[in-house]
C-alpha cells in the first residue's frame, strides 16, 4: 500500500499486530525460525516509526509552527509529555489552521483512536483491515460499519497534498496500519510535512534520510544468533537501559552532574538543531557544545533519543543510590534494582509512563538474573521462583489503593534486594572483567545493551557515516565494559557487526573499510591468552532454527550472520556487484575474514580455505548468471532471428568479457587461476546445451550456419582468455585435464563434406551441360573463346564462394576435397572440348606402294604390282570431321587456352582465403588437437591433373588440326591428284614427282 511520509509518521503501527511473550512464555517452544525472525521484523519496524515520529513532533513542537502550546494537566514542560502518547494527525491540523495546539486534546484523541480499527482512506469506499489473518477470518463483511458513537471525539480531517511530491513507498502489513486514520474520515486532501510554510529542512535532506531508512529485503536475514528476551523487551527498552548504565559509568569517573530542568527553548533539544541544520554548513556553524564528559553525554542523550526528564530522573536516581554506600563505585551498582527502590510514581507525570518505565526495570532484573544462565544457580535456584513471585507483586501493587501499595512495594523491593543481591554476587566464571560477576547473567543481555550504545556512532542526518564525535563516544563505552563484562576482542566483534549491519542499511562503503579494520583487529584463537579463551568459550546460546535446538558461540553469534549474507551476495556476485565491482573486493575481504574465525571456532583444518571458497563463489555465480542469460535468450527467441543457442554463446561471450574485465581481477587476489575456472565452468555449461544439438546436426542447414561458427567462435574466445592467464604449455594441459573440447571443427567437417560431395555432383552435371550445348562460336571478335569454359568458371567461382562464406570450422580435408572436386570437373569439361576429335588413323590416308621402299621388294622393282584401295572413312566420323571446321577447332583451342590460363588465379584466390580464414585460430586450434601440424598448407598444386590434362588436349587439337587440313580438307586437289593412276603403257610408274 503506498503510504506518503507524513502519514508513515503519523503514528507507528499498533503492537497488537506482534504476538506478547511476556511473562513465563517462551517462544522457543514452538521451535519456529520464521516466526523468530517476523518477530524481529515487526519490532524494528515499530521502533524505527516510533523514532520517525519522535523526529516529526519534536521539530513542530521546538519551532515557530505552533503559535500556542496547552500543557496537559500536571505537566510543566514539554519534557513532561510523553510523545508516543501524542495525535500526530491533530498536530498537524493544528499547525495547518494555525489553532493553538492543546497537547490533552491531542493525547485524548490518540487513546480513543485506539478503540477503532484501521481504515484507508484512500478511495470513495473505506476500506478496512482487521487484525487476524485473511484466510482464518472469512469473507469479509458485506454491511457498512456502525456509525462512530455521538461521544466520540471530531475526528481529524487530513487532506491530501496540492503538490505531488516524491512519496516514499513503505511496505505494512495489514495489521500495521496507523490506527489515527479515524473510521469516518472524509477523503479530503491530507496534510503532509510539504504543505507546513515556513518549514526549514531542505527537500533532499529529507529524501537522504528516507533513502537511508534501511533496505529491510536486504536485512531480513541479517540477525543475531541470540535467543529472544522471554519478557518480550524491545529495543526502546534496551535503548533506555543502556543510557543508564552509560550513565552510571559515567557516574564512576566523577562526570555526573543532574541538569537543570529549565532550559532554553532553542538549546533544548540538540537533536532539534542538528534537523535545522543543512549538511553542507560547517563544522563552525554548529552549536557548540559543553566541553567534557557532560557534553558527550549530553551528545549520547540525543544519539539515543533519551527525553530530557529520563535523563534528570535517572541522574538523580543513581546519586541518591550512592548515598550511604561509601567506598562503592557507581558502575558496580544492580542498577534496575537501585533506579527501582530510588524513583518514585511522584516523578512522572503519567501513570502509563511510570508503569511501562516499571515493566522495563523488572524484565532487565529478570533477563539479566533468571533468564539464560552462563553460571547454575546451585543452591539459589529455589529462589528463582521467589523472585518471579516479587517481580509480580512489584506490579500488582500498582492496582491496589496508594496506602497499600506503597507498603507493598516497600517491602517487595526490600525482598528483591536481598535475592537480586544474592543471584548477582555468584563465583567468578573466569572472565576479564576484574570483578567477580556482571551485574547481568549470561551475555545476552549485555550483548543487547552494547550493540544499541554502539549504535550512537552513527550521525542522525546521514546514518551512513561516522559522528564527528565517534572516537569520544567509544572511549566513553570503554568504560561501560567492566560493568557489561566487556573485552578488547568482544568489543572489536560487536563493533564490526554494528557496522557490518548499517553498511547493508546504507550502502555506505565507508563503513566496509572500517568493519574490515575491527574484523582484522580480533585475535587468533593461538593469539589469545588463556583465561580470555575459556571466557569466550563459556559465552554460548541455543537458538531454535529449522526445528531443532542450535548451540551457537560467541563468534557464531556474530559473525555466522555477516557470513551469510556475505556468502549469498558472493554466491551471485554477477547480479549483485553488476554495477560495478566497487565493493566486490570489500565483501570479499570480509567473507575471509569471517571465515578465518569462524573457521577455528569450529576447530576445522582448512587447506587454502580462501582459494577453495573463492572457488565455490565463482562456481556459484557463474552457474546463477548463466542460468540467467538463457532464460532470457529463450524467452526471446520468438522475435530473435537467430537460433538459441547462437544467441546464448553470443551472450556466453558477453558474460565471460564482463567477468574478466570486471569480477576476475578482484578474485584473482585470493585465486591466482580465478579466470580460468569461469572461463572453463563456462565453456562446460554451453556445451552441455551445444551437445544435443551437434548430435542431431547431419547437414548444412541454417541452424548449424548460425550456431556452428557462435559455437565455435566462443570456444576460441575461451581458450584465448586461459591462454592469456596459463600460456599454451598451461592450455595444453587444462584441455586434456579439464575440457571436454567442442568437436565443433571435426562435427562441421563432415556436414561440410557432405555439402562439397553435393556440389560437385551438381558441378559436373552443368559442366556436361555447358559442354554438350556449346556450338563453340566465338563469343566476340574480341573474345575468340567459346562461352562455355566462361560458365564452367563462373560455376566452380559460386560454388568455391558459397564454401569460403559458410562460417562453419572447417579442416584442410574439406578444402582438398572441394579442389579434387574442382580439378575433376576441368577434366571432363577438356574431355568433353576434345571429344569430337578423330584418330589420327582415320584422317591419315594408306601409305603408297611406290613410296615404300624396302631392300628385299628392289629387285622385284619393275614387277608388276597391283595397286590397293584406299581406305575411306565411315559416314558417321566424316560427318563429325566435316563439322570440326577450323574456325571451331579454333574456338575449342582458345576455350582450353583460356582454361589453363586461369587455373593460376582461381588457385591463388582459394589459397590466400583459406589462408586468411585459418589464421587467426592456428595457435587455439593446436591446444585443442593436441597436434603441432600445420594448418595452413599449400593450395597451390591442386589443379595439377587439369593442367595436364589441358596441354595434352591442346596438343592433340593442334595436330588434329594440321592433319585435317592437309589430309581432309586438301584431300582432292593434293592426295587424289597427287596419286593418282597414270595411263596403261605406263604402269608400275608414278605421275608427277614423288
């Protein structure tokens, strides 16, 4: 429900909403950690509105908004009233009309709110919330509510601001709703701290303030491993003690003087003039303080939040427990007990403050005595009961007539001495303190009481940093450790949780360094001396989580939950550090810290305990982040135009780059190989989704074009980085130990071989095609070849285009074969421009009789002879050599010319793209074969069998040519003349000379 801050102030959500264990309950039985920690939540949520609400009134009530100020019957100041018990919402409307402000009206108006449940008036209908739980409750009711009675008050009407201001959204629960919102409050415009005029505060002081209220997703998990305080005290309860036992040790150095009531109006409250102040103004516009220990106290006062009156009455309380008691020092006094027996009902003006002020010294005396015992009772614990039995009669007095209940009271308290006495003054447990026992049994308590005095070192305006009186302040605890039975390494590790614990409120990095400093601070366990170990040994607590009872130490206690929280941003540090990695190396550091210490507590041998942790965060991350990025890849993968896995090892990529670049260097601290082990975690996790994929990849199809060269371009960025870190001695090694390489080149080698086959079939069908239509014409007079050697190249060019441009690995086999493949189709295509040729035998005529000369046939020279035929040739071949003209036979001469002549350039081109292809993954590719061969060879032999094959069709059609003209086409002008028969009287001679 959105909420504006002038209504979040308006009053704190009612305690109702938060279940009482007061009394003799114990919330451990029912053994529920949820229920432990909703419990936390809801009180610090109320206390923290409570302050807020403090804040808002003390500033309207010390400054010039209200013109008048009615006091309450018996009240004389301001410091009389008690503000929680005060209308916000009236105050407001005071301030809003200008009436003077009746401070009884205002507390009257708040008590009968409370007899009215919560309403929202936030629409045209109310809506109500009711206290119990939806789902045990039904549906809800259908009628309007009663009407309010005509007794009751006016209600206030609130109006809803002009001028929309940024409104701060702060998550209640239904139950927490401000019960102020009375039940027939007309929805007018409501008052909000931007509508009061003249209000002093900057805008962005008060939006810092509201932004450093506390990140409460990021502190759910961030308690202490302490059980809960049985009588249900609250941190307002341990705020207040804890400035009275500072106090009281302030008593113990002699600075304790009791304030005078009457003060001045401005120099009231010092809170009032640090919210009056902007931040930029200087440390010389501040007022000045009392020198000394009074105005630290005076500084504490305010850090805490302590009402001037409680101050006096304490004061004074603590120096009249001192009279008669000579020789004693202040800080060894049961203080609940003597501010019990030293103030009376007279001093307060409310007989609620007085009684709750009551309550809250008896569940200190019995959580500091009964509760959580370190030492056992022995003999005493017979008296346990009778001190619950005082406790209760302490507070039934109250009710009983004012003669009776002062002797009551009297000799209760007596009583309560004696035993309280008793339980407190039991044997030494072997602590430091110098003292024989605490004034508080067991350390929780104590713990409780210190952790909310160390909380004062924080400045009010900006609760991310450090007062400017920081140092004073500690120096002044010290003295509080004999009472609360503090040491140097207590103090060191309670300290570090407060800021460990405001750092995730804030966010303030500041604070990372000093936790850093005090965690550094702790001694090890070998360092500590050994009365201080069996001190801090003895200081336990059992804790119920995850239905079982848990035994914690004290540095389990404490630092368990910096831990955790520590441990869970670490285990996604790419989500939670994405920002940048500013405070990656400060969490870090502090995660080993606290691991170095819990780790002795926990007597574990740990064998580089920071590299094995820092292992599991990588891994942890890492494996988050991934998850991460595809989901988001798949969710995309609708309106990607890209395969899934593509885009993911395109993303992988991108993780990977961010990891090295950001998160590494600051790991790597701690683990010298911290980019390897993302680097190969990474490349496992993609492969595991790769592996199905390449499984089922049998062709060349679009998805293995797009995830093939993604896939394989990130395995090679991967090996890359490991070489960068490891050089390829390590690489080799991390890849035969570690990495499960891809297959990527050897499973792309084979589609691809597949696609090849599938081409040069196609290539020889066209180059057959091209042959056999080819009239062999020449294409120009300029081009004196025939177009089909043109179209064979523009073919075999495409095809070895479409090879180079397939991204896919490929190995130097592909390439050979696509090259045997290429030579091949040269070959049939001169075959198939050389097929029409004859044989030689088929042009060549017979050789004559008369010029055949043999020595045996000379003496039978002039012996007549018959002369044989001559052969002629078929009418199929004849036909075939009539149309090999010489214009054709010249175009198939120039057609093979051209093709030879070009085998050069088309071997270049193939050899310098595959060189250019190969050579940026030469080196990755060896790591990854485990081989040193080369993989770039020579290309430049290839067409060897086509060249040969070209020449010797060049000869032969030379020939063939020169035959057919001399043989063919000279035939009968120069053969048949040439041998032809003479007349009868001549036989046996030749005509014409031989």
């Amino acid at each position: 429900m959105k909420r504006r801050y002038g209504d979040s102030l308006a009053r704190p959500p009612s305690c109702s909403s938060i279940p009482d264990w007061g009394g003799d309950r114990n919330p451990r039985d029912g053994g529920d950690r949820s229920r432990h920690r909703d419990l936390e939540n809801a009180v610090e949520l109320l206390q923290r509105y409570r302050r807020d609400r403090h804040v808002l009134l003390n500033y309207i009530l010390s400054g010039n908004l209200i013109k008048k100020v009615v006091m309450p019957p018996g009240a004389i100041s301001l410091d009389d009233v008690d503000i929680d018990q005060v209308c916000v919402d009236y105050v407001l409307n005071c301030v809003k009309k200008g009436h003077p402000l009746d401070l009884g009206d205002a507390i009257r108006l708040y008590h009968d709110s409370l007899d009215y449940p919560n309403v929202a008036n936030t629409g045209s209908v109310e809506e109500f919330y009711l206290l119990t739980k939806p789902e045990y409750s039904g549906s809800p009711p259908a009628r309007e509510p009663p009407p309010v009675p005509a007794t009751a008050p006016s209600p206030v009407v609130i109006p809803p601001p002009v001028v929309e201001q940024p409104q701060i959204l702060v998550p209640l629960p239904v139950a927490n709703l401000p019960k102020s919102l009375s039940l027939d409050s007309p929805t007018e415009k409501e008052l909000t701290i931007d509508d009061i005029e003249d209000f002093e505060d900057e805008e962005d002081e008060f939006d810092s303030r509201r932004a450093s209220r506390r990140n409460q997703t990021d502190a759910n998990d961030l308690s202490l491993r302490l059980p809960l305080f049985e009588t249900g005290i609250t941190d307002d309860d341990l705020r207040e003690t804890a400035y009275e036992i500072l106090v009281a040790a302030a008593g113990a150095s002699g600075g304790l003087i009791v304030p005078k009531k009457e003060k001045k109006k401005e120099k009231r409250h010092r809170l009032m003039r640090k919210l009056g102040r902007s931040k930029s103004e200087s440390a010389e516009s501040h007022t000045q303080r009392q020198p000394g220990l009074v105005g630290l106290l005076e500084i504490l006062r305010a850090q805490l939040e302590i009402t001037e009156s409680m101050d006096i009455r304490t004061r004074q309380g603590l120096l009249n427990a001192m009279v008669g008691k000579v020789g004693k020092r202040m800080d060894n006094l049961l203080i609940p007990l003597e501010l019990l027996c030293c103030i009376s009902r007279a001093e307060f003006s409310d007989m609620k403050a007085y009684l709750r002020w009551q309550k809250r010294q008896l569940n200190m005396l019995e959580e500091g005595l009964i509760n959580h015992p370190v030492v056992g009772f022995g003999e005493l614990g017979r008296k346990v009961n009778e001190l619950r039995n005082l406790f209760r009669k302490i507070e039934e007095s109250e009710s009983l007539p004012p003669s009776s209940a002062e002797v009551q009271r009297t000799e209760c308290l007596r009583s309560l001495r004696e035993v309280a006495t008793s339980f407190s003054e039991r044997p030494a447990r072997g602590d430091l303190t110098g003292e024989v026992c605490h004034w508080a049994d067991g350390y929780h308590l104590n713990a409780a009481l210190y952790e909310k005095m160390l909380g004062s070192v924080f400045d009010i305006l900006d609760e991310g940093k450090l007062t400017e009186e920081v140092e004073e302040i500690l120096e002044l605890l010290k003295s509080t450790w004999r009472i609360l039975g503090i040491t140097e390494t207590i103090h060191d590790t309670c300290y570090a949780w407060v800021l460990f614990r405001q750092f995730v409120f804030t966010g303030e990095q500041g604070l990372l360094k000093v936790v850093i400093e005090h965690l550094r601070k702790i001694p090890l366990k070998e360092q500590r001396g050994p009365q201080e170990r069996l001190h801090l040994k003895n200081l336990r607590s059992s804790v119920d989580a995850d239905d079982s009872c848990q035994d914690f130490t004290f540095f389990q206690s404490f630092l368990s939950p910096v831990q955790k929280w520590v441990d869970k941003k670490l285990n996604d540090y790419h989500l939670q550090f994405s920002e940048g990695p500013n405070m990656l190396a400060d969490i870090v550091t502090v995660a080993m810290l606290t691991r170095r210490i819990l780790g002795e507590e926990n007597d574990k041998a740990m064998e580089s305990p920071d590299r094995d942790q820092i292992e599991r965060y990588i891994t942890s991350s890492v494996k988050s982040a991934f998850v991460k990025i595809a989901h988001s890849v798949e969710v995309k993968a609708d309106t990607a135009h890209e395969h899934v896995l593509a885009s993911l090892a395109e993303e992988t990529k991108k993780l990977l780059k961010k990891d090295t670049n950001i998160f590494s260097p600051v790991l790597s601290r701690w683990h010298p190989q911290a980019t390897v082990l993302s680097a190969s975690l990474l490349h496992k996790l993609y492969g595991n989704k790769l592996r199905p994929f390449l499984e089922h990849a049998e062709h060349l199809t679009e998805d293995v074009v797009s995830v093939f060269p993604a896939a394989d371009s990130l395995e090679q960025y991967i090996m890359s980085v490991m070489a960068s870190v490891v050089g390829e001695d390590g690489l080799d090694s991390i890849c035969k130990q570690k990495l499960a390489p891809y297959q990527i080149e050897s499973k792309s080698g084979t589609v691809v071989l597949r696609w090849v086959n599938g081409q040069l079939e196609r290539i020889e069908t066209w180059v057959k095609r091209a042959a056999e239509q080819e009239a062999w014409d020449p294409i120009s007079p300029q081009q004196r070849h025939g177009g089909s050697i043109v179209e064979v190249y523009r073919i075999i060019e495409e095809t070895a285009d479409q090879f180079f441009a397939f991204k896919v690995p490929m190995r130097i086999s592909e390439l050979n074969s696509l090259c045997r493949g290429i030579d091949k189709a040269f070959q049939i295509y001169t075959q198939l421009a050389i097929g029409p040729i004859v044989d030689k035998e088929d042009l060549v005529p017979p050789v004559p009789v008369l010029t055949r000369y043999k020595k045996e046939l000379g003496i039978k020279a002039f012996v007549k002879k018959e002369i044989p035929e001559v052969r002629t040739v078929d009418e199929k071949k004849a036909s075939e050599i009539v149309q090999l003209t010489m214009s054709k036979l010249c175009v198939r001469l120039n057609s093979l010319y051209y093709g030879i002549s070009h085998l050069g350039k088309l071997e270049d081109s193939i050899s310098e793209r595959w060189a250019r292809r190969k050579s940026d993954s030469i080196n990755i590719r060896r790591s990854m074969s485990g081989k040193s061969k080369s993989v770039v060879s020579n290309q430049k032999n290839q067409f060897d069998g086509s060249r040969k094959e070209i020449n010797a069709a060049i000869d032969r059609v030379c020939e063939f040519t020169g035959l057919k003209v001399i043989f063919w086409d000279l035939q009968q002008p120069f053969i048949d003349n040439l041998y032809k028969n003479c007349s009868p009287s001549s036989t046996g001679h030749y005509c014409g000379s031989a």
